[in-house]
C-alpha cells in the first residue's frame, strides 16, 4: 500500500452526540448521552467495522458522521474539513462525498420513483445536468452492483424488487458518485440469510475496485470477518476495544467483547448443545451513565473499588487497544 | 404510477364511483356545450337584461312538462310573428287598393287544447308611415265559428296592444275578463274554456304609399319551456345551464386550491419544525374558531362580491383548517422514514426533499379528499348567493334560488323556481360524493372492511 492510501481519511476526536430532553416541551431535563467521547482515525481505503448492542450509539455516531447530527463536542474532520461546523449548502456538498446504504432497503427508496428515477436523484441533486450522462452513469452502475439485464430493471418499482435486489439497488445510490467513504449501517440484518453473503461480497468487491474507505456499522460478529481490518467495539456510548479482525475474533479482551463472542451465533452444529454465557442485565440508560467503567454493572470479571469509580481509558494489550482496568 | 393506474382500475369495481364518474361527466360535458354555445358576454346580457330582452314569456310559469302529471292542462306560450310568413300558422295578405291605400290582413291560427285559460295575449305592433296611421280592427274566431269584435283603433309606430287590459273588450263581453270571455265555452256554465283551433284575424288600412304594418302575437300561456320562467319572464334554462359551469369551476378550483395548498403548507411546516411549524398550527388553531362564513359575508358585503375575490378568500380561509393538522400528523411519520434520510445524505436541499419526496408520497391521500370536497365548495358558492352575496352578474343556481326567495315563490306555490337548481345541486353533490368514497375506499384500503 501506498502512503497516500495509508493517509487519514476521516478522523473522529473526543466525539459527544447528546441529545437533549424536554419536558413538557420546553424543560431541560438532561441529556441522552448517544455518543461520549469517540476517537479514531480511518485511513483511506480502509474498511472498519463498529460492532455494539442495539442502542449503544452506533448510529448516532453514524449519523453525525453523515452530517445528519451535530456534534456535541469533538470533531468530525473529513479531508480537512471540520464537518460539525459546516451548514447550508456547504453541507449539502460534503454530504455527497459519503455514500450511504441503510439497513432496510424497502423503507430506503422512495416507493412511487422506479429504480432509473432512484438512481437519477444524487446526480441531478450534484449537477449532472445532461440526462444522456446520467443514465450511462445509471446503466454503469447498475451493472456494477449486478442489477442486469440492465433494462428489465431500470422501469421497475422497489415493491416489484426482491429484498437483495432493493439493497443492490441502494449500494448503487450510494456509490454512484463514487464516493471516498461509504457508511453502510447494518446493510444486510434485514436480508434473508441466503443473500447476505452475496450482498458482502458485492460491496467488499466494490469497495476493492475503488478504493473506498468504509464503515460498516453491525451488532452480528459474523459477518465482520467478510469485511474489515480493523474492529471497534462499542457500549453505552464509548468505544471499549479497537483491534484487528482477526485476533479479536479469536482472541477478545474486554469482558464485553468476549460476551458478544460468546452469543455469536456460528452455524456449527456443536453449538446446539452448548448453552451461552449471556452478560445479565441489560445496556445501561445513556441519561445516566453507570459511573467509572459502564460495563461494571454486567462484568463477570469487576475489580471491586476501582471499576464502579474510575472510568478506564484506551489501554494497549497485545495489538488491542482496550478501555478496561484488566489490563492496565 | 403502475400502482395508480392500478387504483384507477379498480374504480370500475364500484358502481357507486361509476354512476358519480358518469354524473361528474355528465355535468362536464354539459358545462363545455353551455361555454362553447352561449358566449360569456351574451349571457350575461341576457340574464341582466330586462322587458326588452323576455317580453314574449309569461312570467312565473312553470316548466311545460308538469303538464304531463296535471289532469288540468295548462296552456303553453308561444308567440308569432307576421315577418315569419309560414302559411300554416300565419297568413298575411296584401292588398293595393289605389296606390295610396293598402289593405293588409294578418290572420294567426293556433290550437288550444288545455284546460285552463293563458295568462294574457298580446300584440306587438311595427307599423311604418309618416303622418297618417294605419288603422286596425281585430276579429277573435273561435272553434265553433263564432266571430267576437275584439277591437278597432289607430296603430302608432311601435304599440303594444294587451287584450286582457283592454276594457272594452271586457264590457263587450258582458264584463267577464278577456281572457275568460274569449275562450269560454257558451254551452257551459262553468265557463270552462272551449279546445280547437282559435283564429285571430287582423284586418289593416293604410294610407300612404310606403306604409306597411307588421306584428307579432304573443301567447302567455301558464307553462313555459323546459325550465320555467322567473318574476322577470326570464327563462330559467338560461341560469339552470350556465350554472353548472360556474358551479363546477367554483367547486373544482376551491377544492383543488384548498387541498394542494394545504397540503403544501403542512409539508413545509412538518419538514422545517420549530417556529415555522409553530406558526402554522397556531394560526390554524385561530382560524378555526373564527367563523367562515361570517368572514366571506363580510367580504362579500363591504368589499366586492365577484365571484373571483370570494373563492380567493374561500381557498384562503380553508387552507388553514382541520385538514393540515391531518396532513401534517402523515407528514411528521413520513419524514422519519428511511428514504428520506437517504435523500439528505445525497444531498437534497428542503425544497427537494418536500415536493420530490414528501408530497409525492401524499398524493394518494390528497385525491379522495380533493374530490369528497368539491360538493362543500358548491354549496357554499350556492349559499352565498341565496344569502345574496352571489356575484352580481353572474346567472348561478343560487341567484335563481334568492330569486325564488325573494319572490316568496312557495308562498305563491311556485315550487319549480326552488326545486329546480336545488336538485341540480344535489346531484352535483352526489356525483362527487359517490366518486369521493370510492375513492378513499380505494386509495385507503384500511377502510375497507368497514
């Protein structure tokens, strides 16, 4: 790899999304603490995945990285850009650098537009005013993401699509500006099991061939392994563990890791008869944070006296970085 | 739009939504013929004109078809005219005597088959001379041969001469009115009138070389061509028909008005939020308790009542109502939704994101209502102008019943004057109205099972 692919794409520092609540409308009544204090580097070309529980902050963090949500505090810098301080239409335009593919691909495309008019939008949204180049781009990346025959696609109406179809058809909005960094939220959790890995392996291909940066935000271990370099581990709001793919898969750190390893479903027959150790309780409320470590409240391995006092911070173990006292 | 065409498709389901579809077309079809036959400006020159333009009807009279549910036959009008020579009906003779003096005789002949005697018979003559008048006489003769001196006298340049108001002729008839003394049968003493062919016979003298004489016989009967006439001899066709253009294109462009803008204005108020939401719910929570139609009478009172400027304030105090909080509460589920979240992260501006892919998606919502609401719109125009507030020129089925109204035409027993435009405007209503619930049927399927 070269040094430029090597290059920070996107860099995240001290990142908080906190959202505020209301009473009765106007009342403060604190604040949901979505995302408290991320930071990492990604790296042109780069694939990471972010791996948490339902409602650790994911896709607040997701969010604010597509601009959709302001920061709290911290910075967003895309390309030397400070994305929490861009507004208007400054913001529309580095909105179309990012490419965007969603969890549902039903809910993610207009249902009265056919997939031509879809695909159309962001080049008429970004200035491709000539429909003869719209419509080669349409048909070029319609055949990238293997929607063919091309033209028993273009008039059809995402109801009349199959769930794999409609998500090809939305990894195609996404890259058809061919952008650097592409954010794919749980692309393939509302896929029937057979077309997830074909649809991984469409957009790790397509990610090979241009060379995009991509961020794919998942809570099922499993697919991880099709996708990324690097993993993060998000709970409660703050990254705990940061590693490579494969030694977290094989080798968890942080107690919290090494529970979602335990729950991950392989489809191997021995697991059948084995029961999981499931981490008791349930994900803390991000209004108030348990304090010190998050996790302490469902850690089989707590230190008494130091855990539910002292927040841990990122600690190196072996090539993982880890926020929790065990290895300090 | 596969799925709309599908929608249309389905209509075909529903008799309901085809009888009001077939009314609806009905209507503007009618409405094209009325525009394309009968230019604006004559009828409104018509409608606003007065003696000069109905003379020959009768006044109040009603339809001539009621005579198929009478058993008392009532007498048509008809009128004819010596310039239309037909040799059946009218027959004029000329005669040159000596090159100065001229005899003309006109005879009219007509049928008379009805039960009741007409209204009034009247002669309108055009006679052309310079100094000496040619003089008339007028003989009546009746189906069984008798012949009744009617009058004799001088005819000036253009004279309307009114046989019941002559009375002369009434004590030549041993004082009975005319019109009762002329058709009567001498053989009863009920004095019902005599049925067969009436003839009456003008016999003119003139003196001078170039003069002539013409006139036209006029019959006021009890019963008046298709619609009626009103208290000032119009016929009501005329109303009735221009009418249902002015209704259709009241009700349609208030209707349209009202839904796309209200639909528009709650996009931009759930899509901004905040104040600019804010704004919009607070004045319609006031427009709602303001009254409507107290405001539109108002207008119509101290401003102007042009049928333009009240449907302007019509479309603006309805936007404002129960409609765009319906809107609204569709709208603030709609822009959660995932498409519209990958709209933004492509970069859509506000604009975009709320008339490319809000508002299409309403759409479906709108067409029910937009068509549900067209009869409200046409009755209000209708009230507007019972209440006399219609426009002051205009010929609309409102005006006719304001007219009635005023003329206490059911006091008089005149119930065609109000029945008439009342049930074209139930009938207007209804073809909406059928058509609107299918449609929300359709396009709302959770409707259905109800």
């Amino acid at each position: 790899m070269t040094d430029k692919q090597r290059d920070v794409l996107l860099s995240i520092q001290d990142l908080h999304v906190w959202f505020e609540l209301r009473r009765f409308g106007f009342g403060h009544a604190g604040y949901v603490k979505a995302v408290d204090g991320v930071t990492f580097d990604l790296h042109f070309g780069e694939t990471i995945a972010i791996v948490g529980e339902s409602g650790c902050g994911k896709s607040s963090l997701m969010k604010t990285i597509l601009g959709l949500n302001k920061p709290t505090k911290g910075k967003v810098i895309f390309e030397n850009l400070d994305v929490g301080a861009l507004s208007g239409e400054a913001l529309r335009q580095y909105r179309a650098h990012i490419g965007y593919v969603q969890q549902d691909p039903f809910g993610a495309l207009a249902p009265f537009m056919n997939v031509q008019q879809i695909l159309e939008e962001p080049l008429l949204i970004n200035g491709v005013k000539d429909a003869a180049e719209r419509e080669r781009r349409v048909r070029k990346v319609m055949e990238e993401v293997k929607l063919t025959p091309v033209d028993d696609f273009l008039h059809k109406f995402p109801h009349m699509l199959s769930g794999g179809q409609q998500q090809r058809v939305v990894i195609a909005r996404a890259i058809i500006l061919e952008p650097k960094l592409v954010v794919a939220d749980e692309p393939v959790s509302m896929l029937d099991a057979s077309v997830r890995v074909e649809i991984l392996k469409l957009l790790r291909g397509l990610q090979e061939k241009y060379h995009m940066a991509v961020i794919y935000i998942t809570h099922d271990l499993s697919t991880v392994r099709y996708f990324s370099e690097r993993v993060f581990v998000m709970y409660a709001g703050n990254v705990v563990e940061k590693a490579p793919v494969n030694s977290i898969v094989h080798n968890p750190k942080h107690p919290y890791t090494a529970a979602l390893m335990d729950a991950t479903s392989d489809p191997d027959a021995n697991n059948a008869l084995t029961m999981r150790e499931l981490p008791p309780g349930e994900p803390p409320s991000l209004v108030n944070p348990p304090p010190g470590c998050r996790f302490h409240p469902r850690c089989p391995k707590r230190i008494e006296n130091l855990c539910e006092v002292e927040e841990p911070y990122d600690l190196q173990a072996d090539d993982h970085l880890v926020s929790c006292w065990l290895y300090k | 739009m596969n799925s709309f065409k599908r929608n249309l498709q389905e209509i075909l389901k529903y008799p309901s939504a085809i009888a009001g579809s077939l009314i609806i077309l009905l209507l503007v079809i009618v409405a094209g013929i009325v525009l394309a036959t009968i230019p604006y400006s004559e009828a409104i020159r018509l409608w606003r004109g007065g003696e000069e333009v109905w003379y020959a009807n009768p006044q109040y009279a009603p339809p001539a078809w009621i005579n198929y549910f009478r058993k008392e036959k009532l007498p048509v009008s008809f009128s004819l005219d010596s310039l239309e020579t037909d040799g059946e009906k009218i027959v004029t003779t000329f005669e040159d005597v000596d090159g100065t003096t001229s005899r003309t005789n006109i005879t009219y002949t007509f049928d008379f088959q009805a039960d009741v005697v007409p209204q009034e018979m009247s002669l309108y003559f055009d006679a052309v001379y310079v100094s000496k008048q040619p003089f008339v006489s007028i003989k009546w003769i009746t189906p069984d041969g008798r012949e009744l001196r009617v009058g004799d006298f001088g005819v000036d340049k253009r004279m309307t001469y009114r046989l019941s108001q002559d009375e002369k002729l009434k004590r030549r008839l041993g004082g009975v009115v005319p019109m009762v003394g002329l058709f009567a049968d001498p053989n009863s003493e009920t004095g019902v009138p005599l049925k067969g062919t009436y003839q009456l016979v003008l016999e003119s003298v003139s003196f001078e070389k170039d003069s002539s004489i013409h006139a036209e016989f006029v019959f006021f009967g009890q019963v008046f061509g298709l619609a009626g006439t009103d208290h000032l001899r119009r016929d009501l066709t005329l109303p009735l028909l221009y009418g249902v253009p002015i209704a259709l294109a009241f009700g349609l462009l208030a209707a349209l008005g009202t839904s796309v803008l209200t639909m528009i204005i709650a996009a931009i108020g759930a899509w901004y939020g905040g104040w600019v939401d804010e704004l919009i719910q607070r004045i319609t929570e006031v427009n709602l308790v303001l009254p409507f139609l107290s405001i539109l009478i108002m207008v119509g009172t101290f401003y102007s009542r042009s049928i333009w400027t009240i449907l302007g304030v019509t479309v603006l105090l309805s936007i404002f109502t129960g409609g765009i909080k319906g809107f609204r509460a569709i709208f603030l589920q709609v822009k959660e939704s995932a498409y519209i979240e990958a709209a933004r992260a492509y970069g859509s501006s506000d604009i975009r994101v709320i008339f490319k892919y809000l508002i299409p998606r309403m759409i479906p919502l709108l067409i029910p209502g937009l068509v549900s609401s067209v009869p409200a719109f046409v009755f209000l125009e209708a009230s507007l102008a019972i209440l006399g507030l219609g426009d002051p020129v205009l010929p609309t089925w409102g005006k006719i019943i304001n007219d009635a109204q005023t003329n206490a035409a059911l006091y008089k027993g005149l119930y065609y004057w109000v029945l008439e435009p009342a049930v074209l405007l139930m009938i207007t209503g209804l073809g909406f109205a059928m058509l609107g619930f299918a449609l929300d049927r359709i396009f709302n399927p959770r409707l259905r099972g109800i």
